[in-house]
C-alpha cells in the first residue's frame, strides 16, 4: 500500500486545546525523537495519535505497509530509544501504545531497518547489559538443555492447540501463489518432503536429524523413504511425542530418538536433516554444528537444512546486543548471517548448493499460527497455568515475527551441504 498523506506536519484532533506552553515544551524532545524516525522511513508510513492530543503522519514517500499506532504516554518512546525492540514491546505490555493491527508496524520497521540506524535500538548501558545477559545464557554444552526447555517444554498440550496436526513448529512451504484454501498441515508436509527430496536417500541408508522437533520428519523419511532415522533433541516434551508418533518404527528398529547434543555425535551417516535448529544454537557454536555435519555424513553424503538469517547488512547491530525474542522467547537464540554461515560451511569441506529462500511463506505461517493461537485462547482451551500476561507475551511475539518475513530483513531458506568425496 502506497501513503498519500494529506499533510506530514502535526496536527492537534479535532476540538481538543494544544494543551498549553509547558505542556509543548515537554512534548517538544520527543517530536525530535518522531523526527529521527520520521526521517528513516523511506517505505511505508506511520499514522501516529500523540500523547499531546496531536496527529503526525511519519514516512509516506515511497510504498509501504501503512499502520495506526496511538502512543498513550511519551514513556514508550524512552523506552523504544534506550531498550530497542525490549523497551517497545514492555511499553506495549504497560499499555503505553496500541495498534489494531501491529504486523504492517514490525514489518514497517523491519523494511527501513537500515535507513532507521539506531532510532529504535537499544544504546548505551542497556546495549551492553543486554549483550551480557545474552552471553550468560549462551548454548554451551551444560546450559543448552536449559534453553530448550525453557522454549520447547511448556508442554505438548500448550503448542498442539495452535499448531497444525502434524506438530510441525517451522515455516510451510505452500504452492504459489499462497492461497489461504491450502491446509497448513498439507504445506508443511510439502515442506518435509521438499527437504527430503534434497538428500536423495535410498531405502535403508541411515538418516540423522539435528532437533528433530515433535518427530514428524523422522516418520516420514522412514515411512516414505525407507530410511533409517537416529532423530535428535534436547527436549523432554518432544522426545516423549516423537517417540509416540513413530511408535511402529521405533519397535521395529527403524526410527531412534534420542535426548542427546549434536555435540555428542561420532558415528557417521549417509545423510542430514536439520530444519530450524541453527537458530538455536548461537553464532558462538556455528563452527562446532557445521564440523559436527561435515564429521558425521560419510564421503558424499547430503545434508538439507532449513534455516533463519537476518541480512548481513543488519547483522552486526543485531549480534550487538539482545532482542525481543533473545530476551523473552528463545534464550541463546541467533538468527544467522548467511555470508558468514556459509563461509564456515564451505571451510569445513561442505559445498553450498541448491538454496531455496521462502520468506513470505513463514509470514503465512506465522499469520496461520496466530489465528489459532488467538482462538484456542479466546476459547479457554489454553492449558491451565498461563496467565494473561504470557499469552499476551506469545501473541505479541507471533506478530512480530511475521511483520518481520514481510518486511524482508529476515528470511527463511533450504539449503543442500555435500560433503566432497
């Protein structure tokens, strides 16, 4: 959607005062704040209601999401200046500012993420303290378990009333163009299939899976395939699921869940499935995971994996501190940088082929995943346990990640490692 606003200064709302000289005076910084941001949109615009009973428009020059933010006290701004994307969503939590629709404002804010620098980054002391507390809970052998289960182990219960039956906690890959009439469920077995494919695996060659999640892949590469699966996790919730979906094969010697770190691995096989486990592991590790692939797949083996990077030109002031989702979410998480991943990658003997990005289909996922999310909570068919405060949390964090994939600085792809003969 392109804006035209019909006047980028500020106005006051109809039949309300300008509220007085002082009461300027204490608005006048933070105007200045709203024209730094102002002055960073290129693409899109923001309809803002102001704590001062004014109404600006900020951005409107070139095509965009457009979205209504009313910003109920200054408080958020402070935030939004000192603690980044921590400090909006707490203000947002505080009820300093409201949308009806926040996900055309994060993918806004993701699409002018350069020309924005540091308007809405945290800086100073709360960068580095950040950073430090992000540090703390890094994905070393001994804490990585902790951060798994911190996210994956709220309980079976909680995560198959919001997603699909299949149990697949990754982006779909639907036909395109996306159609809301496919099933998720049907696009992200689509998914599985489509990272399966990149393996060329024949019947009984033996497949490991880095986070093998609720175990859907593991059943579908024995059943479909024909493979032998040694399937991965470091969560308790999941390795209980998985071990009951693949119950047959698990008896019949075929399927292998184990509650055990990539870190651990010796043994060597024909192939490896990895689908959004990366992101967990922090860019500390990155070169401990790729050796870990390049050690365990036999000469000419295949690895697919489905993986989350931020752009590299955003990189750098990403890894600089903690977000949102590093603070409340997924402790240890990092997203990746792709030229640097792959840099790794291809320096631990594995060659890069075949990449496939897919952004905008994780931005239908996540959009599906928040329907059913807000439906299963509306209905009280939550499990008992999480007050509203988490479930506020969780949906403010499905919103973000989907304005996120639309507005183009993260993205999802797959992609095949062949270890050289």
């Amino acid at each position: 959607m392109t804006a035209h606003p019909p006047d980028r200064g500020r106005q006051f709302r109809s039949g309300q005062p300008s509220n007085g000289f002082w009461m300027r005076m204490v608005a006048a910084p933070f105007h200045r704040a709203l024209d730094r941001i102002d002055a960073g949109l290129h693409q899109g615009a923001i309809e803002a209601w102001l704590p001062d009973g004014s109404y600006r428009i900020l951005g409107g020059r070139g095509a965009g999401p457009v979205c209504e933010v009313e910003l109920k006290s200054w408080r958020a701004l402070i935030r939004l200046s000192r603690d980044g994307s921590v400090g909006w969503y707490q203000s947002w939590a505080a009820g300093e500012w409201s949308s009806p629709d926040p996900v055309p404002l994060f993918d806004l804010f993701m699409r002018n993420a350069v020309t924005l620098g540091d308007a809405a980054r945290a800086r100073g002391l709360s960068r580095w303290t950040k950073k430090l507390r992000h540090w703390l809970r890094d994905n070393s052998p001994s804490r990585a378990r902790k951060n798994i289960a911190y996210h994956y182990d709220l309980g079976n219960d909680f995560y198959a009333e919001w997603l699909d039956e299949t149990m697949t906690y990754s982006s779909a890959l639907f036909q395109e163009p996306i159609s809301a009439d496919e099933e998720l469920a049907y696009a992200q077995l689509n998914k599985v299939r489509a990272l399966l494919d990149r393996l060329e695996l024949k019947p009984d060659q033996h497949l490991l899976e880095i986070g093998c999640g609720w175990g859907t892949l593991a059943d579908i590469a024995a059943d479909e395939y024909g493979a032998n699966v040694t399937a991965l996790t470091l969560s308790e919730e999941q390795r209980d699921h998985a071990l009951d979906l693949n119950r047959c094969n698990v008896a019949a010697g075929r399927v292998r869940i184990q509650l055990r770190d990539y870190r651990e691995v010796r043994e060597q096989y024909d192939a490896i499935a990895s689908v959004e486990m990366v992101e967990a592991v922090g860019q500390r590790w990155w070169l401990a995971y790729l050796q870990t692939i390049a050690a365990a797949l036999r000469p000419g083996g295949r690895a697919a994996i489905q993986y989350i990077a931020i752009e590299d030109a955003l990189f750098e002031d990403y890894a600089a501190s903690a977000d949102f989702i590093q603070t409340y979410v997924f402790p240890g998480g990092m997203l990746l940088s792709e030229s640097r991943f792959r840099r790794i990658a291809e320096a631990a003997g594995l060659s890069w082929t075949d990449q496939r990005d897919f952004g905008l289909h994780y931005a239908e996922t996540l959009k599906r995943w928040r329907e059913r999310f807000d439906l299963a909570a509306a209905e009280g068919r939550l499990p008992a346990g999480f007050d509203q405060s988490f479930v506020n949390l969780w949906r403010y964090y499905l919103m973000y990640c989907e304005g996120g994939f639309r507005g183009g600085g993260i993205r999802v792809a797959q992609v095949t490692l062949i270890k050289g003969e």
